[in-house]
C-alpha cells in the first residue's frame, strides 16, 4: 500500500515538474490550439485567433480554420495575406463561394474595381448563384466608386432586390447628376457682381457681405480722392481691391469645396448603404 | 484487501489527474509571467487569455487580468488595459488588491487624459470608508491628476498636504512660478496693446501690434477730427479695432503657448528624473 501511494506521488510530481520545463503542455496541444482560436475568433481578437490558427501544420488544417484565418486577416486589414489563403481554398470545399465574394470585398475595400470586374468576371460560370448575384451587386456598386463609364439604369440595378433598388436607384441618380457646382462660372460672376459667386455656391450670407463690403470700400476710395483726400483715397482703394479679389479667389474656392462636400457626402452615403449590407456577403455562423 | 486496491488505484488516478490539470495551468502560467517579464507584451497577452481561457475554476482571474491589463497599458491600449484592470478587480475579495486595481485605472485614465474621470474615481476612493487608512496614497494621485490637468498649484498643495518639502511640491512651485498668467497678459494688451506679448517676452510681435493700433487709430481720429464720420467709423472699425482685437488674442495666444512649453518641460522633468511612483 505504501509502494502505491509513493509511486502516486512522485508520478505526480514528474508530471508537474514535466509540464512547467517542457513544451508538452496540453494546453498547446491541437484540440486546445483550435478551441483556444475558435474563443479569440469570437472574441473579435482576430490577429490573436489567426497566429493561433497558424500554429497547427498546414497539413492538419481543414478548409474551415484556413477560411477563418484568412477572414481574420481580411478584417484586422492584412489583405495580401487574407487574399492569397482564400485563392487556395479548393473549389469543391463549401467555403469556396464564399471566399470568393471575400476576394471581391477586399478588391473593393483595396479601390481595385477593375480587378475586382475581371475577377467577377471569371466566376460568373461557375455554379454559385448566391455568390453570384451578391457579387454582381458588389460589382455593380463598384462602378459609382470608378470613373469608367457607368452601365446603363436598367443594367444597373438589376441585380438587386426590390427593397434594395430605391436606395441604389437613387445613388445611381447622385452619380450621374451631381449638384456640381462650376469655379469658373462663380469666379466670372463674382467679377462681374462681387459677391455673386458665392451666392451661386450657396453661401448667400458670405455673398451679401462681399457685396456691401467692396462696395463701401469702393464708394469711399471715390469719395476721398474727389475731397482730395488722398491718402485716406489710396487706403480704401486697396481695400477694395483686396476685398474685390479675394472675392473671386473665394468664390472659385467655394465651389471647389461645394463639389468636394457633394462628392464627400456621395461616397459616405454608399459606403453605409455597402456596409450596412455587410458587402452583400451573408453572416457567417461561426460563433454561435 | 481487493476493495481497498480497487480504492487506492481511483486514488492514484485522481491525484494524477487533479495534479496535472493543475501542473498545466501552473506550467502556463509561468511561461505567461516569463513571456511579460521578458517584455513580450503581445505572446504575454495572448499566453494568459489562454491560461484564461481553460482555468475552468479561475483560479488565475485576478493576476491573468491583470498581467494583460499591465501588457495592453504598455502598448497603450488604455480602454482594454482599464477593460481587464476591472475584470481583475472582479477577482479577488482582498482590499489591498482591490486598492492597487483601482489606483491601476486612476493612473491609466492620467494617461489617456480623461481627467474628469479620474478626480471622479479619487473622490469615490476618498469617500469609501473601507479606504480610509489609504487617504496619503488618494492624496498623491490627486496631486497628479492636478498636474495632468495643468494645474500645477492645486497640484502643489495636495501634495504639501503629504510632506511640506515633498519633492514633487517643490517641482510643482517651480513650475507654478514660471507659468504665465493668461488674465495679465490679456489685460495688459486691453491697456497698452503690445504690453501682452511684452509680458510673454514676445517683443518683436509687441513693437508691430502697437505700431499697428497706433497708425490706425491716428488715422481713424483724423478722419474724425475733419468731419469724415463715415470715413473714421470705417477705419475704426475693419482696421483700428481688428488690430486691437488680434492684439489681445495674440497675447492669450502666446501665454498659452509659454504654459504649454513649461508643462511639456516638467512632465518631461518628472519621465525622466522622479524616481517615486509615476503614472
């Protein structure tokens, strides 16, 4: 009885002082690794998630870890990475659809959309029609990022459902008519009538006080010399004339910032509309 | 005789079992502590989320937290590191542990800079009786959240309430003395436009905001003094009195400036040369 309860301690102590001084610690052995990785992954650690997903031999790793690290990568922003694991996701494995329409978000997310049409393009044959169509919509959208020629209405949104198609009908009407304004026509306005420009550019207030201004300045310059009043005359003559200038340069600036406000705004709109439609890409259920 | 066999072979497994679940968690535990002490704040965070992780009985609830809340604060992730501070506080029942935990988040939350936050969780350690032997220890982060608030002289006299000679008071005074007061030099330039920048020891920039309001107002009260009231109103006005204007905010301008460098220069002083607890 004495020999067992010695031999039950000292296995017991070997086995302590083996845990702490050597790497056979079952807590880093593959089925934790995975639980471990699959905890940080819901977690939202996704850099954590992934080395630890990476520790596993490439051999041992199915298509579900491989896709989970790369969708990992893909979120912390590491899309060279995310992008090369999911091209060798095999195209008979259930997430091969899926990491296509991942490609497809990080070409969009990248601002490639030509790759991101050419890559589409490629895939359009094969059998995945839920891919598709989620990818023909990511697709479309990418045209209003672009400068290249947009499809026609009727082209356009014809991948998307109806609850989708008011939205995107009228981003579409957004990009092709802008409420632009031209620098140039605000310039020759504000030349010809200070203020005018700015009051073509929406910045009614801005326009009513260049005009009162300058012209006050002008009155005064004309006023002075007639009383021979020289020195006081030349002052608000260049007064004038800096007010009279700046007003050009203002206006043409105005409508400068009133396109870039307009074309901000624009892609602001798309950029909640895409992702409030999470890319088109249908949620995954891998932490529930 | 088979009986009690049979009894101390369950025994021997048990014991075996019971002690390597524990060896485990022991063994990641150290690899978890040498990974922080070697300073390898990320392999330390992610070594205790797994010591976490599978420390079912959370035994390791309040270091681990609390290693990972000191290994994001060194990476600067204050929210997680404040995040992890307050799951560690969770647990453990003892009131020195607790103590330490929340002077932890005081100190982060000096550094992220939300300082309204931070006199908020010093005046609630003040007010709880179970701090009360801890008052000095308030006292002191008090005095450094006055710093990081600018405030140098309240600082000072919260730390005079610990030790009239406390070296941080007189760090404190020194700065406090140098500083420039925002009202005097604002003041002066309504008075004297110029005198402001004077004060701040910007001179050049004084000499030109006195020779601007001057011109203009001399030749705003010409107008005046041969009848041209429209002309003088106008001078006055886009002129004389926006030179005045700018020469008062260029004064509290260039105080804030002046304070601004001084700040920078005694917390730079206490980094590198205090030696007693820092945030």
């Amino acid at each position: 009885m004495i020999k067992l309860i010695l031999i039950s301690l000292s296995a017991a102590s070997f086995t302590y002082s083996q845990n702490i001084n050597s790497g056979v610690n079952v807590l880093h052995q593959k089925e934790n690794i995975i639980k471990f990785a699959d905890y940080l992954f819901c977690e939202k650690d996704y850099l954590r998630s992934a080395n630890e997903y990476l520790r596993i031999d490439e051999g041992l790793r199915d298509e579900k870890i491989n896709f989970k690290i790369a969708l990992s990568f893909s979120t912390i922003g590491d899309y060279s990475t995310a992008k090369n694991i999911f091209r060798q996701i095999n195209e008979s494995s259930p997430y091969y659809g899926s990491s296509r329409l991942e490609i497809m978000k990080i070409f969009f997310l990248e601002e490639r959309y030509h790759e991101l049409g050419e890559y589409f393009r490629t895939g359009r044959n094969l059998n995945l029609s839920t891919e598709n169509t989620s990818g023909e919509k990511l697709y479309s959208l990418s045209f209003l990022k672009d400068q290249q020629t947009i499809p026609a209405f009727e082209n356009f949104v014809k991948a998307f459902d109806a609850d989708e198609k008011n939205e995107v009908a009228a981003l579409y009407q957004l990009k092709m008519n802008p409420p632009n304004k031209n620098p140039l026509i605000a310039s020759v306005l504000s030349a010809i009538i200070p203020g005018a420009g700015k009051i073509y550019t929406g910045d009614i207030g801005d326009g009513i006080f260049t005009f009162l201004t300058t012209g006050v300045f002008t009155f005064l310059a004309y006023d002075n010399f007639k009383a021979e009043h020289n020195f006081r005359g030349w002052l608000f003559s260049g007064l004038a004339v800096m007010f009279y200038g700046g007003n050009i340069y203002g206006s043409f600036a105005s409508a400068q910032i009133h396109n870039a406000r307009i074309k901000y705004e624009f892609n602001l709109q798309l950029d909640s509309f895409i992702k409030l439609k999470n890319y088109f890409i249908p949620q995954y259920d891998f932490c529930k | 005789m088979l009986t009690f066999r049979k009894m101390l072979l369950i025994l021997f497994i048990l014991t075996n079992t019971c002690v390597l679940a524990q060896s485990n968690l022991q063994a990641q535990y150290d690899y978890a502590s040498k990974q922080f002490n070697d300073e390898k704040y990320f392999d330390a965070i992610t070594e205790f989320k797994r010591l976490l992780f599978f420390d079912s009985l959370k035994q390791y609830s309040f270091d681990a937290n609390k290693y990972i809340a000191m290994s994001y604060k060194q990476g600067g992730k204050f929210t997680d590191a404040i995040k992890y501070f307050s799951l560690s506080e969770l647990g453990t029942t003892n009131l020195d542990s607790i103590f330490d935990i929340k002077i932890e988040i005081v100190k982060i939350n000096l550094l992220r800079r939300t300082i309204y936050r931070t006199f908020d969780l010093l005046n609630d350690l003040n007010e709880d009786i179970l701090f009360k032997a801890k008052k000095d220890k308030i006292t002191y982060w008090k005095g450094w959240a006055y710093i990081f608030n600018d405030d140098w002289e309240k600082a000072s006299e919260e730390f005079a309430k610990l030790d009239i000679n406390h070296e941080l008071k007189i760090i404190c005074d020194n700065v406090s003395e140098a500083q420039f007061s925002k009202t005097k030099a604002k003041v002066l330039s309504y008075i004297l436009p110029g005198a402001g920048q004077f004060y701040t020891g910007n001179y050049i920039s004084g000499i030109l905001s006195l020779s601007w309001v001057a011109l203009w107002s001399y030749i705003a009260v010409e107008a005046f003094l041969a009848d041209r009231i429209f002309d003088g109103l106008m001078v006055a006005n886009f002129l004389a009195f926006r030179f005045y204007n700018g020469n008062v905010q260029n004064a509290e301008k260039f105080a804030d400036e002046r304070n601004s460098e001084l700040t920078n220069w005694g917390l730079n002083y206490l980094q590198n040369n205090y030696r007693g607890p820092k945030p």
